[in-house]
C-alpha cells in the first residue's frame, strides 16, 4: 500500500498564505539589509563573533527573520496538526523576538533608531497578517 504524502498540494494553498510567506521574505530582506548598512556588511558569522551587544542583537534578528519563511511553508504545507501547530507557535516566537531585539538596539543606540522603527513597523504588519492566516491555518483539516 502507497504511503499518502503528509503535504498539502500547492494548489490548496490560498493567496493570503502566499502574501504572508511574501511579506516574510521581505522581513528577512529587509533586516538583512538594514544590518548590512549598520555594520558594513558584515557576516552573520562575523555578527555572532562579535563582542559588541549591537552586532549580536543584529545577528539574533536577521537568524529569527530567516527562520520566518521555511515555517511558514512548514505550517501551510503540512497535514500532521502537531507540526502545524509547533511551526505557528514558533512563528509568534521569533516574531516577539524580532520585536524586543528592534526595541533592545532603540535604547542602545540613536545610529539603530530609524531603522529599528521601520523593521519594527514592519513586523507589526506581518504579526496583524500573521493572526489573520493562524486562524485559518490552525482551522485546516
């Protein structure tokens, strides 16, 4: 008997799913780009080396912006609820994480203040489109 794979096809997926995984991509880029510009594009690795709080609160938003994406296709993607669940737990972890890292580097320094405002902004966005799809995805069957 053939095993029934544990995916959802991609033509199930909906256009709100796509718009947040879009708008995940966006955050990643966006945070890598704004790190790049305050640290002269330096390496993650280079980052997370670093002995400067800056650098490794940077690293720890770029690592959480990265993870956003894949999680997101995980959790729309799968059938197993557990796993769905996990990755929409997860979801909400690294975007409070974003938000307290863009919150932390505010205080730290006023070079990170506009430019932790508009990542911050950005992940108020996604978190509103981030509840509206967890509804509909913690829901699928």
């Amino acid at each position: 008997m053939e095993k029934v794979p544990n995916f959802i096809s991609q033509n199930e997926m909906s256009l709100r799913d796509t718009l947040l995984y879009s708008k995940a991509l966006d955050i990643y880029t966006l945070s890598r780009s704004i790190t790049s510009h305050l640290t002269d594009d330096r390496t993650v690795n280079a980052l997370y080396t670093s002995k400067d709080e800056s650098d490794n609160t940077l690293e720890e938003i770029v690592i959480s912006a990265v993870t956003l994406p894949s999680t997101i296709a995980i959790a729309q993607t799968t059938k197993n609820i557990r796993l769905r669940l996990d990755s929409t737990n997860s979801i909400i972890h690294h975007i409070d994480k974003i938000r307290a890292n863009c919150k932390k580097l505010r205080k730290i320094s006023k070079r990170n203040r506009e430019h932790m405002r508009v990542l911050s902004s950005e992940i108020l966005k996604f978190k509103k489109m981030y509840r509206q799809w967890n509804i509909a995805i913690t829901q699928q069957n």
